[in-house]
C-alpha cells in the first residue's frame, strides 16, 4: 500500500501571502481555515519558542478538518538551550498540549543544533529514553556525521523518524541516499534552502524545479516502504512555499487546490 503525502508549508501565518495564496483581504483568523483547504499539513514553528497554551491546540484542531495533520517542533528550551539533558517537565507538558490534537497530530520533531555533534549521542539516548509513548518523533540532525548505520540503526530500534532536510547542513546527495532507508513507519523532509530570498515571500525568486523533480523521484521511490510522508516546505527555498508545495505535489500526482480555487466568502470580513 502506498503511502499517504502530507506535504505542505513550514506556518501559515504570512500576511504577504494576501493576495498571492489568501484571497485578498483575508483577517489571519482565517488563515489557518484557508490553508487547510489547500493542503493536508503543515509545521508549526511557534512551539519551538514556547510552549503554547492549551487553548491554541484546541482552536488548530477546531479550524481544520478530518484528516488534516500537524506536526510541532519540540521547544528549543530543550533541544537548543537544555541540550537534551534536563527539561522533562517542560517535555511532559508539551506532549500532553500536542496530544489534544489527536488524531490530527501527526510527528513532533525533535530539531537539534549544527554544533550537537556525534560525542552528544548519550544525551540523546537518555532523552529518547523519557519521551511518552503515543505521539511519533523524528529527530532532525544538522551534522552529515550523524548519518552512519549505528545511528539509524538506534533510531530504528527506538522507533524515531529521520528528518532529513534540503538546506544548508546535509549534502543533498546524502540526505536523498539516507531517505531510502526509513527509520520508522513514517517519512520527514524539510524543504529550508540556503539563503533567504527576501523578506516578503509572495512569489517564487529562484526556480528549483529540477531539484523538486529529484526529490519527487525519492518520494516516489520511498512511498511503498513506509505509511506516511511528511514534507514541509520553507518559504526561503524559492520565495513562496506554497508554490513549491504545489510543485511537489503536482510531481507526485497528487491533488491540488490553486489559490483561485480557495473561498472568496472568508475574506469578506
């Protein structure tokens, strides 16, 4: 069985997409009811700041519909600040948040700094240890040494996803030989570039359709060995994500809603 795409952007909250993806005049509390009309998920970057309130995942879940997946980052306080050494409170509480999304919380990831080298591994392993069982993670590593069998062989056994990334950190070469190889039931891209393009994001700036095509081939390619895929794409990878979302899922041949087609009834306000 092949596996589901839930490819879309990394947040949805840009008031420059008004007008190139929202239908013009758009109040952001509509943003969120828009986007989930256009794709099936979306990365929340805002927890990787805070924790939030409850409040916030019971209006995500509320304003989007069956079926729809998110995926959090894990607050930085743990990864970036903590190192993965304390924390657990903090971690026990965000997983109980993430949690009222349901059965609309697709993976949380577990994002960990350029400088968190191989000699860090135990901090991870006793992390990995303390996570709560339920929830799917995936650990997004940014040093290329972290690629090697014993890793992935430790992410297999511990059930954890590899998030791979097209940006800066990984050689895109290595990334799409490490994605054949799934760790989990369940696939992670992030789609980041390499340098920001501007700093409004409403249109595309530097056409990377050949490396989507490529990308497409390893998804492609990957589909029949997992359940679900989940892809995210940076505003900064060509200048207006959802565009390359669209691409990507054109690519693959699956469905696509064009911003023409998105309610004009909800920008009315």
């Amino acid at each position: 069985m092949a596996a589901r795409f839930n490819i879309g952007t990394q947040g949805w909250s840009y008031p420059d997409w008004v007008g190139r993806f929202y239908p013009g005049r758009t109040p952001s509390s509509h943003y969120l009811t828009l986007y989930a009309k256009a794709f099936s998920a979306v990365e929340i970057d805002s927890t990787f700041y805070a924790v939030p309130p409850a409040s916030n995942f019971l209006s995500w879940y509320e304003r989007t519909p069956e079926g729809f997946r998110f995926a959090l980052k894990l607050p930085g306080e743990l990864t970036h600040e903590l190192r993965l050494r304390s924390g657990y409170e903090v971690l026990k509480i965000f997983c109980a948040r993430a949690e009222l999304l349901e059965e609309k919380l697709g993976v949380i990831l577990i994002q960990l700094p350029p400088d968190f080298t191989l000699a860090e591994r135990p901090a991870l392993e006793s992390f990995v240890e303390k996570l709560p069982e339920g929830p799917s993670f995936a650990v997004e590593f940014r040093d290329p040494a972290w690629l090697g069998d014993p890793v992935l062989d430790f992410l297999r056994s511990s059930r954890l996803g590899l998030a791979l990334s097209d940006g800066p950190w990984i050689p895109r070469e290595d990334a799409m030989r490490a994605a054949l190889h799934p760790t989990a039931d369940f696939a992670y891209f992030r789609w980041q570039g390499r340098h920001p393009h501007s700093r409004d994001h409403t249109e595309i700036l530097e056409d990377r359709s050949r490396e989507i095509a490529g990308w497409a081939d390893v998804l492609r390619e990957l589909a029949g060995q997992v359940r679900e895929i989940y892809g995210f794409f940076n505003n900064h990878y060509e200048g207006h994500s959802p565009a390359s979302a669209r691409t990507l899922l054109l690519r693959l041949g699956e469905p696509v809603v064009h911003p023409d087609e998105l309610d004009p009834q909800l920008s009315l306000f």
